[in-house]
C-alpha cells in the first residue's frame, strides 16, 4: 500500500532447552541451585488484556453477536462479521487497509504482562494492530507509569505492536479520539496486570514452525524459530500467562473482498451511501487475524492471558503466498511448507494456486496450527530460571531518506502525536551534534510548487534497541520490520550456491557476494534462547540492506535539473540502471565528501535521484521486486541499527 494511502502434530521441531543439566560455555548455564545456600527469589508474574476495538454508545456489546474464532466446521469462511454504521469516536479506518472500518469480525485486544523479581519490574505490552510510532509509545510509557503506584512506580514499561494488518489505523492519520481511548485502554490493562501478580513458576521452550508462512522477497530465507514462555500460578498451578514469538504478517486476508451475500453489502452501502467502487468489504472490517485465533485456542486450552510477540516479519514474512490446507490426520502440516497429496484447499477461488485462496479459513488454519504448535513445545517445556530482569537501551539516530515520511511528518499525519525529528551537523549523529527541529517545515523544490506540499525541516529520527536478560533467555526489542537474515545470518553456502536456490527473481536483487548485511543479532546475545520483537518500541519501517536497495529513477526526480536525464546519468556509469540507483551509490553520493567531488557536475542530479527515489516509488513506479524501500524511513537503518545493537551488547 502506498504510505499515502492508508491434527497430526504440527511441524515443531522440538529443542529441549535444559536451563539447569547442560552447559554451552555460557556462565549463565549454571545449574548449582544450592548456591551456598541462598534462596532463590521468588518470580511474579501477572497479566490482562482490554479490547481496544472503537465503541457503541460506550460500550462493545456487539462483540457478543461476532463470528470469532469456533471450530473451523463451525465457522463461516466468508462472514466480515458485524455491520456497525457509527462509532463514538468517529470514522475509523483499518491499518493498512480501506477507510471506514465499518464492520467487525473477531476481537482486538491488548495484553500486558507484569513481571517483578526482587526489586526489578517489567511491564511488556503487546497491541494486536498495525504499529505504534515512538512518539505514541512515549506518550502510552508516559501514562503507564503516570498510573502505577507503590512497589510497581517507576517500573519499565515495554510496548510493542503484532503488525496487524485488520486492527484501528494506527500510523497513516489515524483518529485521535479512537487513540485516547485506546491508550486509556492500554493503560488499564497495564495497571490491572500489576494488580494481580502473584508468585509463579515458569517454564521455556524453542522450536520451529513454517506453516502458513513465507519469506515474499529475495533471498527467501525464514527464521521459522518458535518461542514460548508459559508463567503458571505456584499456589494453582494454573496459566497466568503464555507469552509466544513467531515471525509473520498478520494479513491473511490483506486485500481480499467478502463477497457481497455474506457482508449483506446492498443494505451496508445504502446506509453508508457507498457508491461504485467504494461500495466494498473488502479491508474495512475489524479482526485480530491469526493472532486472534491463537489467543482464542490457547485461552480455551489453558486459561489465563496469551502475549503475542512478533519478530523477524520484515522484507517480507507473510502468509499471503504461502499455502493452507484442511489439515487432518491424512494431511498432516509435516514440514509446514510441503501440500500432502491429495489434501483439500481450504476454500476456492480463481488463483492458480488454490492453497492460496484468501478467507476467514485460511485464518483460522494459520492460528490453529500456530496454537497446535505452541502446545507440542508446552508439553516439553523445561522449568526455567529468572537470574534477572536487567534491560539494556542502546538509543541511535537515523537519516531520514524517504521523503515521504517528511510529507506526513511535516502534514501531521504520521501518528497520534507528533513525530520527533531532528536536524545533525554531522555524522556521527549523536546528541551533541543533533537537535530537535519540532514541527518546522520547508518547501521543496518539486514538490511545493507541484502540490503545495512542504517536508519537515527535520530529515534525521531518533529511535532505540532494547534488550531484556532473564539469564539464559532474553528478549531483543527492534525498531521496526527487520528480515529474517538480520536475526538468524546467511546462509553457509549463500554466496557459493547458484543464485536460484535462495532467489526467484535474481535478476532483480543483489545476489551472492553482492548482497551484504553488517552482522545478525543472534550472534551477539549470551544466552540459548533469544525472544526477537521486532516493532518494539518503535515502527521505523522495512529494514533492507544498501546493497539491495534500488530506488527509481524519474525525470520527477530531476525536474529542478535541467538538461539531467535517467539515461544520460546511467550511460555515464553514475548509477546503475537508466531505471534506478542503489543504495550503496546513495549513502556515498550523501556522505563521502571525496564521492560526491568525483561526480563533479553531476552530483546534485545523482543526489536528487537519490532523495526522491522511495516517495516516487510509493507514489508513480519501483523497480520490480523492492516495495519495501518504498516504506522504509532509509536507507542506513540496517547499518545503523547494527552499530547501536553491537553498542549495546558492549555495555558493561
């Protein structure tokens, strides 16, 4: 979407994690329990979640007529749910989907879960929807503790967001009065998770899962890693809290339209007054996606609160290309990725891959499968031991390069409240060199007198990376959709294989040796088993290395230019295509100082290139294959992002 425009068991392969007999070299594998004698501390842990879906004369008691998740016999593949012509709060649109989210199929909700060791407190809270900008998790951080009283004051407090594609817009303009109320929400599952902590026992295990799953771009390389966290009550023995990290879009059903019959569309388009093309279901209704049914069989199974945490989603893990089956005790998920022969679509539909087909059921077969999982990985989970809750910050400046991130900064329409961004003098960006530029604009020459717009003065942001020590288990929160290859690495045989066994568009991607990242972050943690959170704390967008980023080149680009062209720059050999420019070309065409004299002449119009090259990718025409640069506020994140990542483990 334009950043304008807003059972057999399953296929776990099970890693039995013995926290207390085996030992990695690491000295948080200790498994003296005696330790001359010393008590171990007690752990508490409480949980609760709040619905943050918009209201109906002040309340939700229309969640008592919607499908939900039943049994997949049960459940109507094409239903969006429940009609809702008005909400208190206003129109309100679905992130990243239509406007006018004008109909309700299952629960979106927010859970917290309050952890407190000794004197240490943590409070993670997980938003099943679209993102949460940093200026708006500061604002909920703010409340949060505003709101906490006694032995919970000043507590940390962590937020992060599942990327659900069918949740209230949260990004793109979203309706502050649906924001305040679901920040009072936010707040008072936070609070109410504190309120009931009790001492607990928990429990660790890591697996894999890949059904219904995909990596979407070049290279295809998953982290199909599953972890789970279960708290159990000491005094019950029953679920406070399960908390679940996997790694995949939430957008099963991302541009799919319920057909008119099941939406009752004549009579919702009259009430609306829908005409032509607007008179659509399609992304305007309201669910938790596979996220929701998780939660919905876990609660059925165990009780208590389920935490969803989603990782390595970006550049692009999602279910949209991968196939969904009806899974029976014949059709097993075996290996997730793998369609057993003779197994049946889940429903139908005109693609040539009919276990692609979109609906409410290949939802529900994504969450229960995930949930299937889960509970192999709860039979064989290993007691697991809190040494700590220590947490680690490590904040770092970035360069805003997407133009249009500036547009909506600059329009206010980038968030709940207003982004920070900052002016640097210089690299490095640190807090000497950089100060806030507030809400200041500038024109631009292309587009000021094109479209009236003017960007915020400020073209650099500032965000963070977080870590969480439990001991032999941690939790890494990052600042956006970081890929796959970020977290686990590349590869062994990456740059000796042939290009085909890890692209199916080599053509259109660095490939090989040509395709380089600074580092992956598990390669940095000291512990065996590492929870990765990606939109923690932040949404910066898509996390592409420069060595893959190819932005277009238009004669837009080079409007203010004349006598510059495309073709002219790319016959000369100073970028790379008549089409476009990479990303190593554009950092060293912005920061090398001896780069850009050697372009002489012709170094504002590579720059220009450069500068306009993601909004003219959101807005006009992309290279093939590289949308996500389009949402992506840069093209150093992912270095900048591994140099603050490696900062922050050197931490003493």
């Amino acid at each position: 979407m334009s950043i304008f425009q807003r059972l057999q068991l399953p296929a776990v392969a099970l890693l039995a994690v013995c926290l207390f007999g085996c030992s990695n070299g690491n000295d948080n594998n200790n498994n003296n329990s005696d330790s001359g004698g010393a008590v171990e501390p007690t752990l508490y842990a409480g949980a609760a979640s709040r619905s943050l879906l918009p209201t109906v004369s002040g309340g939700r008691e229309y969640l008592q007529d919607v499908p939900g998740w039943p049994v997949a016999s049960a459940l109507d593949p094409n239903d969006p749910g429940v009609f809702i012509p008005v909400w208190d709060q206003g129109r309100v649109d679905v992130g990243n989907g239509n406007s006018d989210g004008s109909w309700v199929h299952d629960d979106v909700r927010v859970t917290a879960v309050a952890l407190a060791r000794e004197e240490q407190r943590v409070i993670f809270l997980t938003s099943n929807t679209y993102m949460h900008l940093k200026s708006d998790v500061d604002e909920i951080v703010s409340r949060v503790q505003a709101a906490l009283t006694g032995d919970w004051a000043g507590a940390d407090v962590l937020v992060s967001a599942s990327h659900n594609h069918h949740g209230p817009e949260t990004a793109f303009g979203p309706n502050a009065e649906w924001y305040e109320m679901a920040a009072q929400q936010i707040v008072a599952a936070a609070v109410a998770a504190t309120e009931v902590v009790e001492p607990v026992s928990a429990s660790v295990a890591s697996g894999t899962h890949n059904y219904g799953s995909v990596d979407q771009r070049d290279p295809r390389i998953y982290d199909s890693r599953l972890n789970v966290m279960a708290f159990d009550s000491v005094e019950t023995g029953e679920s406070v809290a399960i908390v679940v990290q996997w790694n995949s879009h939430p957008e099963v059903t991302l541009g799919w339209e319920p057909p008119a019959e099941a939406a009752g569309l004549d009579e919702a388009c009259a009430i609306k007054g829908w005409k032509g093309s607007q008179c659509t279901a399609e992304d305007r209704y309201f669910s938790g996606d596979y996220v929701s049914v998780l939660e919905t069989r876990l609660k059925a199974a165990h009780g208590g609160e389920v935490a969803f945490f989603n990782g390595a989603l970006g550049v692009l893990t999602g279910p949209l290309h991968a196939s969904a089956w009806v899974v029976d005790e014949a059709h097993p998920v075996g290996d997730g990725m793998t369609v057993p022969e003779g197994a049946l679509p889940l429903t139908e539909c005109d693609r040539s891959n009919p276990y692609e087909c979109q609906a409410f059921a290949k939802t529900e077969s994504t969450g229960t499968e995930l949930a299937n999982a889960v509970n192999a990985l709860l039979d064989g989970a290993a007691p697991m031991r809190f040494e700590s809750i220590d947490i680690r910050r490590q904040e770092f400046y970035s360069r805003v390069t997407n133009l249009g991130f500036r547009v909506l900064a600059g329009e206010g329409e980038l968030g709940w409240k207003p982004m920070q961004v900052y002016t640097c003098s210089g690299k490095p960006f640190t807090d000497e060199t950089c100060e806030n530029a507030g809400q200041e604009t500038v024109t631009d020459p292309v587009l000021t007198p094109l479209l009236g717009y003017e960007v915020a003065r400020g073209d650099v942001l500032k965000t963070q990376v977080i870590h969480v020590d439990f001991g032999d288990v941690g939790m890494l929160f990052l600042p956006g959709e970081i890929s796959s290859e970020l977290v686990i690495g590349l590869p062994e045989d990456f740059t000796t294989a042939p290009p085909e066994k890890y692209n199916e568009d080599p053509d259109e991607h660095a490939v090989g040796a040509d395709y380089t990242i600074p580092g992956h972050y598990l390669s940095l943690v000291d512990e065996s088993i590492t929870f990765v959170v990606g939109l923690g704390m932040d949404e910066v967008g898509y996390f592409v290395p420069p060595s893959d980023y190819r932005l277009q080149c238009h004669a837009l680009s080079l409007s203010a230019l004349p006598g510059a062209s495309c073709s002219d720059l790319a016959a000369r050999g100073l970028i790379e295509s008549p089409t476009w420019v990479g990303g190593i070309t554009c950092q060293k065409a912005f920061d090398d100082p001896a780069f850009l004299a050697s372009l002489g002449a012709d170094g504002p119009a590579v720059q220009a290139v450069c500068y306009y090259g993601q909004m003219v990718g959101a807005e006009i025409e992309r290279p093939s294959g590289h949308y996500e640069e389009t949402n992506s506020a840069g093209w150093d994140l992912v270095d900048d992002l591994w140099a603050a990542t490696v900062a922050l483990f050197e931490q003493p």
